[in-house]
C-alpha cells in the first residue's frame, strides 16, 4: 500500500510553482503524482483514491477535465 499526500504544482526539476494557472498546475500535479506512482513500482490504474483541495470551486471543471485524463476508466 502506497500514500502520497501534499502533491502540488510543482515543476519537478526547477522546484518552482507551475505558471499559467490552475490547468497546467493540475496537470503538473497528474504528472508528480503519476511519476511517484510509477517509481514505486505501480501504477495510476491502481489508485483507490484521491482527494483535490480547491481554492477557487469555479476552477472545478477544469481540474476535473483533467483528472479524468488520468482515471479513464472507473473514475
């Protein structure tokens, strides 16, 4: 069993906040997380569960488009 908590927009190699807002902020946190996952040997079809803190829920729609991206199957 894997946790991973505290994942955010982060450029991995910069360390620095993703800029261009909350969509390449999400995807940037997909891609951490993905990459997390994948290192310890699993994978993203094997998520049980996620939880996403919004500052903005007008932002929620597009944070969701992009999840989806990533859970196709059974989100």
């Amino acid at each position: 069993m894997l946790y991973v908590s505290g994942c955010v927009g982060v450029d991995p190699v910069t360390k620095a906040m993703v800029p261009g807002g909350v969509g390449p902020q999400t995807r940037a946190v997909m891609e951490n997380l993905k990459a997390i996952i994948e290192h310890s040997g699993s994978s993203m079809s094997k998520v049980v569960k996620c939880t996403i803190l919004l500052a903005d829920m007008a932002t929620f729609a597009e944070v969701n488009a992009i999840y989806g991206e990533y859970f196709p199957e059974n989100p």
